[in-house]
C-alpha cells in the first residue's frame, strides 16, 4: 500500500544518512526525551577541554562556516530543576567541523545565543567530525552573563566510538532524528536551581 512504501522509503533514507555519520538506524527510533521532572538531577558537568574560545559572538547560523557539513540544528531549553525555562542566559556552543577540525585562531563554529522567554534555544549547525580518540560530540556553556556557568558535552546516540570514549555519558546524549538533508537535535539543559 502507499503508506507501507512511503514508510520503507522514510526508513531507507534513515539508515543512509545516519550511516553518513556513523550513528545506527536505531538511534533515530528511541523514545523522545521524557518531559521535565519536578526536582530531576541537574545536567551532568563535563571538562571544557582545551578548544574552548572565550569572547566568541552572538551567532546562531554556523552552517556557512563549514558549507560542506551536514547540517544539523540543535534546539532545546534551558530550564531550573523544577522546570521553570531560564530567559537571557547565554548558551555558548563550539565544536569541530566536519572534518574534526576546530578554529583556533577565529570563530568557526563557535557562537553563543541567548536563551528566549520560554528558555529555548537554536543552533543551525553541521554534524561535527570524529578526532583524536575521541566520540563525535559538541561542547556547551549554558549560564547568565554573570555567575556560575555549566560547562559540558552533548553526545549522538548510536555512535560507534561512544562505548571507547571515557568522556562519553549516556545522560548527555541528545535525542537526534533525520531532517531533510540533515538532523534534528534536540537537548533540554537543567540548571542546580529550585
Ligand atoms: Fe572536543
């Protein structure tokens, strides 16, 4: 019937873009991302690591700056531990290009957006490439202006380097899913605040 072929073809095309980047099929079919607990564990910190730029710029479109990468949009909100959205905090996001590659000498691939009044954020963005031993994976800072920051990363599901990366914690995978010629990447941040 016409469904069960537009939903064979939906499948195919799944498992060849998630095979672009090395995350299995599978990852695309897990469970969204339960809502927000009343009194949930804050999101785990993680290091820094030794790339990050400070004084990078508002941008949120950083799909020019690598226009051979995969694009990928991450969303998501920012929110207390009782699941108020925080408005006006900074998310500051960097990672490697495409290539695992990052700019250490300008701003590629690196900007801040400042969360709206519902807390959400957007990033348009491209899949970051594999280096080092380490996992695919982009690095965040999320806090005000001012005051305490939470540094860590976000993680794709169904990587097969996630397993050999001590960094990696399953907590900080985000929920991923196929998008036109690209992804969809949604994680929502819960600050250690009531
Ligand atoms: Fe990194």
């Amino acid at each position: 019937m016409a469904s069960g072929i537009s939903r064979r073809t939906v499948l195919g095309v799944t498992a060849g873009l998630f095979g672009t980047i090395g995350v299995a099929p599978a990852a695309a079919q897990r469970a969204p991302t339960p809502a927000c607990v009343e009194d949930g564990e804050p999101t785990v910190p993680q290091s820094a690591g030794p790339f990050h730029s400070p004084n990078a710029p508002l941008k949120r479109d950083f799909r020019g700056d690598d226009p051979n990468g995969v694009p990928l949009a991450l969303t998501g909100r920012v929110q207390t531990r009782g699941c108020m959205p925080l408005a006006g905090l900074v998310v500051d996001l960097w990672h490697a290009d495409s290539q695992g590659r990052y700019d250490n000498r300008g701003f590629r691939l690196r900007g801040y957006q400042l969360t709206g009044s519902d807390g959400q954020f957007r990033f348009d963005t491209v899949v970051p490439g594999l280096y080092g031993g380490r996992t695919r994976h982009f690095h965040v800072k999320v806090g005000p202006p001012v005051g305490p920051v939470l540094t860590t990363q976000l993680y794709f599901p169904g990587e097969p380097r996630n397993a050999a990366d001590g960094l990696f914690n399953p907590d900080l995978v985000m929920q991923v899913e196929p998008a036109g010629p690209g992804f969809e990447a949604v994680f929502d941040f819960v600050l250690d605040r009531p």
